[in-house]
C-alpha cells in the first residue's frame, strides 16, 4: 500500500469500534510525518455501522501545503436532513448521497413549491419522511431513531430558529443520534460576540443549548452563497453593494457549500468543531470590477446601502416585514447579516480556536471561483421568480 507522490489512495477500514478521535489524532500525525500508507491500517474507529476511507496525497505539497490526509470518510451513514427540500438541504442531500450515505429528506409535507424538489430527492433514492409540525417531539424522534447525523437546514428566521431547533434538538438527543448539526450555513455566528443582529442571537443561544445537548456536533460557515453575495440581477433588481466595499468574505457555489459540508458532517475530524469555508475570498469593489469587464455594454444600474442606513435599519427596520427580492428574513433581521457582514466585516473567521479551516480538510476540492459565475449571463442576468 505504498503511495506515490501527489496520488490519491483509498483504504477503507471496517467496523471498529474503539473510541476513534484520539486515534485519528494519531493517524494523522503519523501521515504528516511522512510514514507509508500502511500505518493506515492503525485502528481507527468510525462509528458502529460504517466503514471510513481514507484518501491520502501522501507527502505532496498539495494546494494549500499541508501534506498529510486529505480525506477522512466514513461511508455509509444514516443521515437526516431537515429542510432538504431547499437550498442548502438539497445541494447536501445530493452530495451525501454521492458520497454514498444513507440519507432521510425530511420535509413538512408536499406543497407547490416543493414538489419538484421532492421528486428529485426521490429520483435520487433518497428517502422521503414528512412531518408537518416539527415541534411534535415524539414523532421526530421515532424518524430520527437510527440515524447517525442529523443537520437542520430550514429557512432560518428568528422565530423558527427559537420554536423549531429546540424541538428538533430534544428529538435527536431522545433518538440517540450520534452529531447534530444545527442551522447556521452562513455568518461565523460562533465567533461574533452577542449583540450583533437578532437572527445571530437567535442561532447563538441555540448553540448552547447544542453544546449541553451531550450530542456531538458540527456547525458549517460556507461564507456567503455566490447568488446573494456576487453582483447579479437575478436576485436584485439594481447592483447592490453594501456598507465597506473592501471588507474580504469568502464566497462559494451552493453546489461547493453542500459537497464541503456532505463531507465534514461525516468526518472524525470534525466532531465538536466548526468547519469554515475559505476558499474564495474576495471583496465587492473587486467583484463589481470584475462585473463590469465581463460585461462592458450592459448598461447595470447600482445601489449603494450604507453603513450608516444599515446601522439604522438594523435597529429600526420592520421586524416583520420582507422587502428584499429572494429574502428569508424580515428587514430588521437582514440588516443585522449586512451590518455584520458589510460593516463589521465578520462574515467569516479563521480565529474561534474551534474552527477548522476547509481547505486544510479537503485539499482536493475544487471550488468554482467566483470569475466563472460572473462570466456567466445565467447566473448574472436570468431573473427568478
Ligand atoms: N451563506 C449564505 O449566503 C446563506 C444564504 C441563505 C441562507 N443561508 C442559511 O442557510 C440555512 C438554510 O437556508 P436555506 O436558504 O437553504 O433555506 P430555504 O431554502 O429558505 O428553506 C429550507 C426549507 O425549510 C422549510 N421551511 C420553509 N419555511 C418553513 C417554515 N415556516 N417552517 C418550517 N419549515 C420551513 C422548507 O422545506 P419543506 O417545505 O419541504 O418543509 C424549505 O425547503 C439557514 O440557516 C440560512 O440562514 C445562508
């Protein structure tokens, strides 16, 4: 099982059942240090009814010069994912399941706005269960009951993240699931302080409840998704910028976010840990730079949102009211992301002791860069519904 520079080789290991972290720390170091692949046979627990491979380009400066393991996999796992009919939940579900999980899309039930998203999750032959009230706890936990990991990727507002997550969480710790994942996919909310905008509290008062939880979990910040994030007037009827021009966020394709988040999920590497996605980083003077080059006939109209307008509307906004054109969130609401985002320029961090960066993780990934959307008159001009 000798490795060549730079290749990747697979060994999938079986059915262990000794306690797999401080294992892996061994492993792992092991492979940096440059041993033959062999030692990868060391014990290495992965759970009760899985098998992990492990990918390694052994001893190659590999993009982001780690060396060392790229991939660590279990396979086979039973995955619930709640709100998989939308966007994060679909892009996920359809990556776990290539990574040959198990997966249980978990929905309120069929409506006119899911069906198709419905079908295909079915196409994929992924299970199928709904549950209209996600608060009826004792339901929750009999569909749950087995699964290894569940991830809640509902369309997050305050007043879901408040009524639904804890129901959801008390479901899995009766199942006895194995790692929760809870509904974050954007800002590095872990890493702001309290304060900063409602829907940031909401999710990082859940979050302690998380940790009391006694379940394992794994929380994923992709940074922003390339449709809310690059300059396009599908989502927008005007260019619109936001706040300081230069603050640096990364950025990535909703299709990047669920394949990085289908593997970190299920990674030994990631059990209590926040996993960033930092691939793209980029600023919107740039990217409104590079718009214009792509597209220099078109004749965009641009608006520009504050700082200060931000600030005001963060604190003064309609609480209830959705004004932007796509927006899960109500006014008040969104302009607590922009002003973290755009004037605090917090989007993503690197320094929570407890975050891992993604590339470390999975060198190999590649990522669609931002240019490639930009250059595509899809993705700029073709409006949605
Ligand atoms: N990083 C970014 O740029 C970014 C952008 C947007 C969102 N996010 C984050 O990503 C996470 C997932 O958001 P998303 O945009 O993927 O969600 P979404 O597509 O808006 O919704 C996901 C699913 O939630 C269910 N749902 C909708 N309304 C609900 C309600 N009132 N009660 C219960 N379930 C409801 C629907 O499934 P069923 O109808 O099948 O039940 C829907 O398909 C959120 O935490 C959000 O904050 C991040």
């Amino acid at each position: 099982m000798a490795a060549e520079a730079g290749c990747i080789r697979s060994v999938a290991f079986c059915c262990i059942s000794k306690p797999w972290t401080r294992k892996y720390d061994e492993l792992n170091h092991f492979l940096r240090e440059g041993s033959t692949g062999k030692l990868a046979l060391l014990e290495l627990g992965v759970g009760s009814n899985a098998a992990a491979i492990i990918r390694y380009p052994f001893k190659s400066a590999n993009e982001h010069g780690t060396g060392g393991i790229s991939v660590v996999q279990e396979h086979g796992q039973r995955i619930a994912v709640i709100g998989a009919t939308g966007q994060v939940g679909m892009s996920l579900s359809k990556e776990l399941k290539k990574l040959g999980h198990k997966v249980l899309a978990i929905s309120r039930g069929v409506s006119t706005k899911n069906r198709d998203q419905l079908d295909i999750l079915e196409s994929l032959g992924i299970q199928l269960y709904f549950q209209r009230d996600l608060k009826d706890v004792a339901r929750l936990a009999c569909a749950l009951s087995g699964q290894d990991v569940v991830v809640v990727a509902l369309r997050a507002n305050v007043r879901l993240v408040l009524e639904l997550e804890p129901p959801i969480l008390k479901a899995a710790v009766s199942a006895k699931v194995r790692r929760f994942v809870p509904d974050e996919f954007g800002t590095h909310t872990k890493a702001l302080d309290y304060g900063v905008g409602t829907l940031f509290d909401a999710k990082k008062n859940f979050q302690e409840q998380v940790y009391g939880s006694g379940l394992e979990w794994t929380m994923i910040f992709p940074g922003g998704i390339f449709d809310y994030f690059l300059p396009n007037l599908r989502l927008f009827d005007k260019i619109t910028t936001f706040g300081d021009l230069r603050c640096m966020f990364p950025t990535h394709s909703i299709k990047d976010i669920g394949a990085i988040s289908a593997r970190a999920i299920t990674d030994p590497r990631t059990a209590n840990k926040a996993v960033q996605l930092y691939a793209n980083v980029v600023n919107q003077e740039q990217l409104v730079r590079e718009l214009k080059l792509f597209w220099p006939d078109y004749p965009f109209d641009f608006e520009y949102v504050s700082s200060e307008t931000i600030i005001h509307l963060k604190n003064h906004g309609d609480p209830d009211r959705i004004s932007a054109k796509g927006g899960a969130e109500p006014d008040r609401e969104r302009h607590g992301i922009n002003y973290a985002n755009y004037v605090l320029c917090r989007l993503a961090s690197l320094d929570d002791p407890d975050t891992l960066n993604a590339n470390d993780l999975y060198p190999d990934h590649v990522y669609q860069k931002p240019e490639q959307a930009l250059a595509d008159p899809k993705f700029v001009f073709e409006k949605t519904q």
